[in-house]
C-alpha cells in the first residue's frame, strides 16, 4: 500500500509539474471556418495577444466545411493536453446538434468550455416603404397579411433563418422565407423592394441604415448594440425573451487538465478587457462577453435547448 501511495504521489507531481511548465511548445488553435471569416479574424485578433501572454506562438489552422462541423470534430477528438485549442459558435455548438441527427461530436460531453468571447446580435431591418415603423407595426402588419412579408436569409437552417422562424412562434405569425447563398445578396434584394424584411447582420447593414435604404427596428441581443444606440432590443421594443445572436466561444478537447483551462480563460478574460481589442472586436459585429467556464457550459446548454425547440416547432430540416 505504501508503494502504491509513492506511485500515485509520484505521478500526481509529475503531472502538476507538467502543467505548470504549459505551455512549452505551440499551441494549435482549430477554426472551424475560413480564413477571413469573423472566427478566424477573431481568432488572429485575440491570438496576436496571447502569444505574448503565454509566451508561445499560437498557430491558427483553418479547417471549414459543413458548417464547421469538421473543424469541431477535429477538435472533439484531439489530446486533451493544452496543446489544441478551438473556437466554437452558436452554429457548432447549439444549432448543429439539433438539425443533425448524426453529428459526429456532442457539443458538451467532448468539449471543455473555456471562454465566452464575443456575442454579434443581428439587426430587424424593413424595406422603407414596408409600412412598419416599429416592432408593433411589423407584427400587426404580418398578423392582418398571414405569408405575405417576405424575409431572406443566408439560406436554409442559417442561424437568420433560425432567428426569423423564433420571431415567428413568439410573434404568432407567418412569414415567407427566401433563401440565399448569403446574406449579402439577400441584402441587394431588400434594399431593392424585392423583400420586405430580414435579420442581417450589423456591420456591413449600418451604412444602408445610416442611407435610409432599409429602416432598423430592433437589435437582437440583449443589450443595445454600440454602433446602433438609439435602436432598442427586441425586448426593449416588445417582445420579451427574444434573444439571437452568433456567439463566439474558445473551447479545448474535453479532459483538458482544470489548471491549464482556468489560466487560458484568465488570459483571455485579461485580453477582452483591453480597450484596444474590445473596439477591434467592435468593427467586426462582435461585443466583448468575458467570464468563466461556467457560465460558457451553462449558454451552451440553454442554446442547445432553445434552438431544438425552434427547430422542430418550425419544421427546419438539415440543408
């Protein structure tokens, strides 16, 4: 028994020794989406700081396809050890699981949450001769005309999909939906009369907004957007409990030791809070969200559960 214990003791040291060398080599960090997509913009902005913080290069490797579930599963499945690292989103974290019935990874039993970095909310825009000044206008206008307002998206079971099918069921009403292969053409057609209204997203919709080519009614996050500060929330403007947005996340392969976890999230909570990063992160879309691992786990759970439940209310299919 004595030996047994010196073993264990043994072994127990090593190991925290081992943690406390981390890290000593590169760290590999998984973008499950191209280059030049927010992710990974993200990923180089935070990255290019923590490189000095940790004292080793961070090397970005992209690896997109099927809506990021590859990169993910690459992550899923990588050594526990510090050395792999990953980003995460709404769309690989919470939506996948509930459009795909054989997703090759579980978005909470192999990941270990690491960070909340950044939520991108959209904004609620109307073609200007739509007659629909608010909210209000826009809910009772599609009540009085059940199909007729036509909304686009970045295509079929995309997350401005998904946030217009939740309007719906909150709003009790029923829109058309037209998909696109993105929602920058989406965004010609509205502002050309051909739809009437869309969730878009923020930064490349300000300078329409700002042009009267499409009027904003609400920001869909929970708080109002700093680039639009005189457009409420979805809350704000009436609909309680409304809430949709693309976060950002770091996650590591679960089984990531606890010790080497709590000093990334340190790291990263101390680069989010730098004013420079923060307005960095401002022109892609992005409000900064620093906190604990906790609070990551419990989001992933809480939007795992509220986008099934859009799903399968709405009858949204896998593209």
């Amino acid at each position: 028994m004595i030996r047994f214990l010196s073993i264990v003791t043994a072994v127990a040291m090593a190991a925290g020794v081992a943690h406390a060398d981390w890290p000593d080599r590169p760290i590999r960090v998984i973008v499950p989406f191209p280059a030049g997509s927010s992710s990974d913009v993200a990923a180089r902005i935070i990255g290019n700081e923590l490189n000095t913080r940790l004292g080793q290069q961070l090397v970005i490797d992209n690896r997109p396809g099927a809506s990021g579930n590859i990169g993910s599963d690459v992550i899923a499945k990588a050594a526990p050890d510090g050395y792999t690292l990953g980003f995460a989103t709404t769309s690989t974290h919470a939506v996948a699981v509930g459009l795909s019935p054989t997703l090759p990874y579980d978005p909470v039993k192999n990941f270990a949450p690491v960070a909340l970095i950044s939520v991108s909310p959209y904004v609620l825009v109307v073609h200007p001769k739509l007659p629909a000044s608010s909210l209000a206008d826009l809910i009772a206008l599609a009540k009085a005309k059940p199909g007729a307002i036509t909304y686009g998206s970045a295509g079929l079971a995309s997350l401005a999909h998904l946030a217009s099918a939740l309007f719906e069921n909150l709003a009790g009403v029923k829109l058309n939906h037209i998909p696109y292969k993105s929602s920058a053409q989406s965004v010609v057609d509205l502002i050309a009369g051909r739809l009437d209204m869309q969730f878009a997203t923020i930064p490349p919709t300000i300078s329409n907004i700002n042009a009267g080519q499409v009027r904003a009614l609400a920001t869909t996050g929970t708080r109002r957007v700093s680039a639009l500060p005189d457009v409420p929330t979805m809350g704000e403007a009436g609909m309680a409990n409304y809430e949709a947005s693309l976060w950002l996340a770091v996650v590591a392969p679960a089984g990531t030791p606890g010790e080497i976890v709590k000093r990334l999230n340190h790291e990263i909570v101390e680069v989010l809070n730098m004013p420079r990063i923060k307005e960095a992160l401002a022109v892609q879309g992005m409000e900064t969200e620093p906190g604990p691992p906790e609070a990551l786990a419990t989001l992933i759970g809480s939007e795992i559960e509220k986008w099934r439940k859009v799903i399968t209310q709405s009858g949204i299919k896998e593209n």
